[in-house]
C-alpha cells in the first residue's frame, strides 16, 4: 500500500538556508519557579523583555510553555481553560495544543513554543523558543 | 494482528460510520471496502443538483481514491460482494475476490423501486439512484424530447426539475392527487404543483401506469384509464427499497430491511448495518441525518467503547428545487385527537400548518416561508409545551430580523450577504465551506467559518444555507444532544446523575458518567463547576480552573487583555463619596476609559490584571463592592426614581431595587440574570425586558418573568401580583432557585421558559405556595455561602494571589 510522502523532510535544505541568514535568537535555561506555584490544568505568566510567555500545567504534571498570544487575534492563552494538553483562548475559544502550539483544526494557525523541564520540583524554561517548524509548515 | 474490519457498500452512511471509527480509533482494524461503483465516495443527496446543472460530480465527491490509500483503506470499486460465508467469516465478489473479516459492516443501501409494468426493461426507462442514471438522463436529455417521471414525490420531483434544466419537455405521473404525500397536505401540495407549473413541468394526476410502450426503446406510457403520452426517457422514482439480498441469503433476518438493534448490529453480532438498508425499530430511513446518527453509534462499537445507542430518528424534509422553500416534518395530517392551526395566504404563496397535540407540537408542513422550520422542528423533538406561545407560534421565532441581519429570505441573499454578523462571514463563504470541506451539519459549519458560533442569532439562517446547499434532506441536530463532546449524556441527564447520584466534583462526575476526555473542555468544565455548586452548596468545592477567566479574575477581559471593572451600586444609587472613590482610582491608576453602562453602574475600562487587587483595595475602602458585572450571576438590579421623587410613582421602587439586589447578589447562576424595578406602569426600568422584572401598581406589584434585550429582544410574561413587598422577595428568590436548579448552563431565563412552558413555572412558583418556600429557603440557605465580596477576598485577604502575580519577571 502506498504511503503518503512525509512533507516535512523536504523542507529540512530551507529551514538550514535560513537559519543561516538569521542566526536563531540565543537563548538560555532559567528557573521560573516551583511546579506547585502553578495550578494545575492552569498556567502562570512570565514575563520576558519580547513579551509574555506562559507556562501551563497539564492535570498529570506536564509544564508546557508557549507565547501568550493566540494566533487568531492576539488573546493571552495563559487565561485560557486548559484541558488534556489542550488550552481554550479566552478571547474567541481557539483550541491550542500545547506541545507544538498549533490550533487545532479545522483552525490554522501557530503560537510559538518554548522547551521546559521539570527538576526536583523546579520548572526550567529555555528563554528562547524553538526553531518552528510545525509554524511555518501548515497544518493543512 | 489487528482484527480485520470489512465493509460492504461505499456509499454514505457506510463511509460515514468508517470515518468516525478513524476519529475514535485510528489504528484498531485493517479495513476493507466493496464498491459496487466505480467511483469513490461521493454525496448521494447532491445529485440532483448534478442533475440540475449546478454542480460536477467532482464537486460532490466525498473521499477520492487517494483518501483511502492514505489512511491504509483497502479500496474495491467496480466489485460487487456476491456472498457472505459467515461460519467461515469470508466474503466474495462477483469476480472472485474474497476477504475475511473479524467484523463486518452491511451498508447496502437500497435501491428504486421499478414498477413491474410491461416495457419496464426496455432502454430508457431508469431509476434515480446513482451518477450512472444521471449521467444516462443527462446523455438522453442531449438526445432526446420528452422525459416522463413517473413519481411525484421528492425524488421524482428532483428529476423533472433537474430534465427540466436540462432542456427537457417534462410530464410527472402521480398515481395521487398529491404531489410529496408523504410530506404535504393538499393545501401545500396545490401551491407546490402551481409553482412547478409555472416553471413548465407538466402533471398527469390520478394516472397509475399500466405499460411502458415501445420497440428498440421507450415511446410512451399507457395508463390504467386508457391515456397514452409519449416519452423518450422515462424516470421511474415512485420509492426506494432497501437491498437485502445479500443479507438474506447469508442467512441474516431480514423484513423490509436487515433487522438491527439499538447498537447496529444484526441477528449475527460480529456483523452490523448501517443506512438505507435497515430496518431499525420497525423503521426504514430514506434520508441522511439518520443515516449520519446510526454511523456514530456503529462505530461507537467497533472502536469497543460500547456505549452509544441508536434509539430512531425524528426527520424533517426539504425539498430543494431551487427557489422553492418547502419544509415538513413529522404527523402533518393529525387525526381526531389532535388539532392544527393554519395560515394561508394564496396570493403570496404561502402556506403554514402545525399539526399540535396535548400541547406539544407532532408535525409541520410549511410552504413559500420555511424561516421558522427549524425551530418548529426543534419544538417538536424536545416536546416543548406550547400552550403558552400558541398564539404567537405561526408568526415564527421572530429569530431572524434582530440584530445583526436585517433580511430573512436567504435564497435570495447575494454572495456577499452577511450572515453572522459577529464574526462577518457572508453567504457565499458559508455555501463554498459546506461545498468544498463537505460538511454536513451545524457544528461543522460553526467549526469551519465561524459563523453562528459567538452570538448564535443566525443559527437559523445558517441551517437554511445548509438545507439549501445539501439539497433535500438536511436535518437539524438530534433529538437529545449530548452537552459536548467529551460525553454522550445531555445537560439535564448529567444534571440528575449529580443530583441522584449525589456527586460532588468534577473528577467524581467525569468517572461515574465515563467522560471520554481526561479532564473535559472549555464547554463541559464549567458546567460541571456550576451543577455541582448549585446542586451542593455546601458540599461541592467551585473549582477555580474551571471557570472562565472572567468568573476566575473577577472582572471582564478585553480584548487586549486588560480588564474592566464595575463596582456594584446597590438598586443603581450611588453617593459622592463613591463618587470621589471612583474618581481617586481613576486617576490614581490611570485608567483609561470610564463609562456608564446599560445597568446604571460604572464601568472602569483598560485595567491590567496585575493592578486589579490594588484597585479593589481603594474601591473597597470607599465601600465599594463587586458588581459581578464579569459572572454568569445576578448582574444589577436597575431602578426608576420611583414614589420618592417621581410624581407618577405609587411606590418606593428605588428601595426594592436595593432590597432585592441585598437578597440576591453574590449568587451563580446559569447565565447571567438581570433585574428591573419600576414605580410605575410606566415602566421607565424597563422591567418588562429583564430576567425577573418588578412594576409597581396603586395594589401591590406585578412580577414578569422571562425577559432579555440583546439578540433577540424578549417580553417577560407576568407571572402574578403581588401585595406586599415580602411576597415580592419570596417570589423572586423561588424563581431564581428554580431557574437555578433546573435551567441549562447558559440558558438565559427566556429559552429556558419557552422550553418548559410559563405554565410550569406558574405552577411551580404561584401555585404550589409550599414549593415556593422551600424555593426560596434552598436560594436563602446557598446566598449564605455565596454573599462574600470576591474582590476583598482578594485584595485583602490573598486568595488566589497566584492568578494576578506574574510567576517570573525576566530582566
């Protein structure tokens, strides 16, 4: 049975081409605070000098971060209800995902996102978001 | 080794049953598919408009070839399934293939019924039932005069007028002397059939036919009487039946159609059927929206959740001849024990009649104006008491016409029409979704465009797109709605399993009622928070993750994120102290816009979230409150000057203003309530369009009920009157309750009491004085937990501090 080519590996030669051009933001694995700061199936703000970025906490435990701004019209997702490794925009109930920031469909569209990790309790944020792939590419 | 899934029937509802499988279980089965065509999946109800001109076949295409290869779908077409060898779970086709299955799935569907007439075999004569028919009476339209259709219900109807486009001369034969019987009454039908004549189709009424006549090819048909007419193609549609041989000869029981129970499945329980071909309840189904529901309960069982059931379909017709509107649904004849109301009116060409029984509607049938369609449906599958509305109920809803869209006859409107209003999608945008991403019903459309899915005023104009853009037989959604779609339970099932079941969080309802998502979404999650405080107030904790930010940060967000604030002010009477307060915070924290509201309050615009405690903290010390402006809760009670100062004034409205709003604030609610007091019957508090309204009379009060502005402007109805102003308290806090306890999250008090009657809540409320009490001492008894100001709480006292404080602030 034929399979679909998988898209995203012909991309790999432009996003290398570019980044040469525009060498990615440093960035740098900060403490933002204790796991128990942050609600579960809620999130906090952090607030960097390029604009906010919130920092979820799933019901098992999971930190994600993504920039505070809803790809549709801009609307804070840290307020948002999260549910699964989902979260509800307030503004106009975009539904994100969580790990890879992307609207789920049939919305189209992309939040940047951050790496976390979870250390004795502490959650560490990587100051600058990830290379996004799954930003520039579309979800269609 | 996945169990192997093979499916006999590439059409509709099979594919339809495939593709919700694939939601819920992507990765169970190997999945084999038999096509009798030779194309892929493709829209059955759209070819009549194929037919018609208006679309290619391409453009109702459902799934092509490739959609199958990359979900790994072993894909048969041209190849028909000749036998099913169920002890040896195998079956073959007509040119020798063969395929085990662990389940198998029948979706035959059904096929015209050809009349058994002398002639009925020569060519010529089809039925209208494929794109291969199409395709001959579009060849025989290129070739050929004289169609006749023999059949004029909706089908055969569909047929002539699609010849018609074609540039055939076009005869229907009915054997009645009403077209659609099925789904007209006479009166509807004579409209229809002059309507149709002026567009030059001719009718033969009364004629059973006797003989197709001809030699090498069709020249005619004879009927009974003797008449004769010539043709050159004759269309047979007097009705489908469901394709059961297969079925029966392996054995499987068959009636009219393949017997199946409530879960689809056969007599033969590894193997299921879906769609035309069965026979559910002692009934059959021609149209797609029941085809649509027994899909997602068939693969509710194959994906092994087990817990779906199919219990029948209510259905409602359209016809979709361009420019004709026509809408029926359910028993539109009656009988002795029902009785109907009509409206007609010839010279416009429309025609109305709801047939009503023991004050519930039981059918419709609606011509020339089919606005109002949906919602007589939506009555009718809910058993909505009508009493109460029944002299309103043949003007409609009056649900289109309100703000936002000016026009109601949709075919009409241009491409560039708007139709949702809130989020600006046209006509033309939502006829392009439906067509291109195939969708089928009103969610998906919300989900796609947008449209009807903020304010939902156009909801019923967004449903005639539909049934406009499918063509026949759109149907609205299903009887009982499932609350959302991480459950299959309603909002009033789930409601009295907390209740009955006495569950007191939301992890304890998501486990008893099997949620199908770890922890809900945005939709169920705060109605769950609201059921379960309401229902145990003492018992049940308000989850605070649950709520929606306004209700969490006590105040309303904007939509750049800041937010506003408004302090109550009790019965709409402030003071300059508070006055001077609000101006001091005002300044103090540069806030940018200060304005009054329609509830006479003030409202503080463009606070960061971060300075919100500080500004509770300088309001509270000027004795200001929480409005409660931001909640699904009493929202303000608003006043006339009243007896005080009014020279019309008979009583002190200004102070019950004040003394309801100390009763009643602080409270959660299903949606937002508002209240209104006026000293008069002038009514300058315009108490006649709030939730619960107060006019003082020279005797006492009247109390109205069930009033909103907004979307679609609503009258209360007068509940009672009252004398005194302990009653009025006692009255009000009854009605709050029992809209507390039994209204739908974000049900407003109008749609609640259109649904369960004005006489239930007379009943409840005025009638039952013992009810009333205990009424009003359960909201007395949840106010005592509720009646604390939320903004002290948290600029004094450190509640939820997390919610205002940044976790981190990066250099």
């Amino acid at each position: 049975m034929p399979t679909k080519p998988n898209i995203k590996l012909v991309k790999t030669p432009m996003t290398a081409a570019a980044d040469i051009k525009h060498t990615p933001p440093a960035g740098a694995w900060i403490e933002v605070g204790r796991l128990d700061d942050i609600p579960r199936l809620g999130a906090r703000v952090v607030c960097a000098p390029d604009g906010d970025i919130a920092v979820f906490r799933a019901a098992d435990d999971h930190v994600f971060a993504l920039r505070d701004q809803c790809p549709h019209r801009g609307g804070p997702l840290s307020q948002g209800i999260v549910h699964g490794h989902k979260v509800t925009c307030p503004l106009h109930n975009w539904n994100i995902d969580l790990q890879s920031g992307t609207a789920l469909a049939p919305d189209v569209g992309c939040a940047g996102v951050y790496s976390t990790r979870v250390e004795n309790g502490v959650v560490f944020l990587y100051t600058a978001p990830l290379p996004s792939a799954d930003c520039s590419g579309s979800s269609e | 080794m996945k169990e192997k899934l093979v499916l006999i029937g590439n059409g509709m509802a099979g594919m339809r049953t495939i593709e919700e499988l694939l939601a819920l279980a992507p990765d169970l089965y190997d999945i084999t598919v038999f096509g009798a065509e030779a194309q892929a999946n493709y829209n059955r109800i759209l070819l009549s408009p194929v037919l018609a001109g208006e679309k290619t076949i391409d453009e109702i295409m459902l799934n092509d070839e490739h959609w199958y290869m990359d979900r790994g779908i072993v894909l048969y077409l041209n190849s028909e399934v000749t036998g099913i060898d169920r002890n040896n779970r195998r079956v073959t086709t007509a040119d020798g293939v063969s395929a085990e299955y662990d389940r198998l799935l029948i979706a035959t569907g059904s096929q015209p019924f050809i009349l058994p007439v002398p002639g009925h075999d020569l060519p010529g004569v089809i039925g209208f039932r494929d794109i291969h028919d199409v395709d001959t009476m579009i060849d025989a339209a290129q070739h050929y005069r004289h169609a006749v259709v023999i059949g004029g219900g909706l089908l055969g109807l569909e047929a002539a007028n699609g010849l018609l486009r074609q540039g055939m001369k076009v005869t229907v034969v009915h054997i009645g002397d009403i077209l659609m019987e099925r789904q007209l009454d006479s009166a509807a039908a004579k409209l229809l059939r002059k309507s149709l004549t002026e567009r030059g189709i001719e009718f033969v009424m009364g004629a059973e036919t006797a003989e197709i006549v001809g030699k090498k090819r069709v020249q005619g048909v004879r009927f009974k009487d003797g008449r004769e007419i010539s043709a050159d193609l004759v269309v047979m549609a007097v009705g489908i039946r469901p394709n059961v041989a297969l079925a029966k000869s392996a054995g499987l029981y068959c009636e009219r159609g393949v017997v199946v129970n409530d879960t689809m499945q056969t007599y033969d329980p590894r193997v299921y059927a879906v769609g035309e071909c069965v026979q559910h309840r002692k009934q059959t189904y021609g149209l797609v929206a029941p085809l649509f529901e027994m899909a997602k309960t068939c693969a509710n069982h194959l994906a092994e959740l087990g817990w779906a059931r199919y219990a029948g379909s209510l259905t409602s017709t359209r016809l979709k001849v361009t420019g004709i509107d026509m809408f029926s649904a359910g028993d539109f004849t009656g009988d002795e024990t029902s009785d109907e109301i009509v409206l007609q009116d010839a010279a416009r060409g429309v025609y109305k009649k709801i047939v009503i029984k023991d004050h519930k509607i039981r059918g419709a049938v609606l011509y020339g104006d089919t606005v109002d369609g949906a919602w007589y449906f939506q009555l009718m599958r809910e058993q909505s008491p009508i009493e109460d509305i029944r002299d309103r109920l043949l003007f409609g809803q009056g649900h289109l016409g309100d703000s936002g869209h000016g026009a109601n006859a949709v075919a009409a409107m241009a491409d560039s029409a708007e139709i949702c209003g809130c989020n600006g999608v046209c006509k033309g945008t939502i006829v392009q979704a439906i067509t291109q991403k195939k969708l089928f019903t009103l969610e998906e459309v919300r989900a796609h465009t947008k449209a009807s899915s903020s304010c939902g005023s156009c909801t019923g104009l967004v449903e005639q797109l539909l049934a406009m853009t499918l063509g026949g037989d759109y149907s609205a959604a299903p009887q009982n709605k499932p609350m959302c779609p991480c459950t299959h339970f309603t909002h009033d099932e789930v409601r009295t399993a907390i209740r009955e079941r006495e569950l007191t969080s939301i992890p304890a309802v998501m486990q008893a009622l099997e949620w199908t998502t770890p922890n809900g979404c945005a939709s169920c999650r705060p109605a769950l928070n609201y059921y379960l405080i309401s229902t145990w107030p003492h018992a049940a904790r308000d989850d605070y993750q649950s709520r929606y930010i306004n209700e969490r940060a006590h105040a309303n967000i904007q939509k750049d994120g800041s937010y506003s604030v408004i302090p109550r002010m009790w019965g709409g009477v402030t003071t300059p102290d508070e006055l001077r307060t609000i101006a001091d915070v005002v300044d103090k924290y540069k806030i940018p816009t200060v304005k009054l509201t329609g509830g006479q309050r003030i409202d503080m615009l463009g606070v960061q979230k971060e300075t919100l405690p500080m500004v509770w903290a300088d309001l509270n010390k000027g004795g200001l409150v929480s409005g409660h402006a931001y909640g699904k809760a009493l929202r303000t009670v608003k006043t006339c000057v009243g007896q005080e100062w009014c020279r019309f004034g008979v009583r002190d409205s200004t102070q019950m203003g004040i003394t309801l709003e100390k009763m009643t604030w602080g409270s959660w609610m299903p949606h937002k309530f508002k209240m209104a007091v006026s000293g008069c019957p002038r009514n300058c508090a315009e108490a006649t369009i709030k939730d619960f309204g107060v006019v003082a009379v020279e005797s006492g009060w009247e109390l109205h009920v069930g009033g909103n502005g907004g979307v679609k402007v609503r009258v209360t109805d007068l509940l009672c009157k009252v004398a005194s102003e302990e009653e009025v308290l006692e009255y009000c806090g009854a009605f709050i309750q029992l809209y507390r306890e039994e209204a739908r999250y974000l049900d407003r008090t109008a749609p609640w009491i259109e649904r369960v009657g004005l006489s239930y809540v007379k009943q409840r409320i005025v009638e039952d004085a013992d009810g009333r009490k205990a009424l009003h001492a359960r909201f007395l008894d949840s106010q005592t937990l509720a009646q604390s100001d939320p903004w002290a709480e948290r600029a004094s006292h450190g509640v939820d501090k997390h919610e205002f404080v940044p976790l981190k602030r990066l250099a």
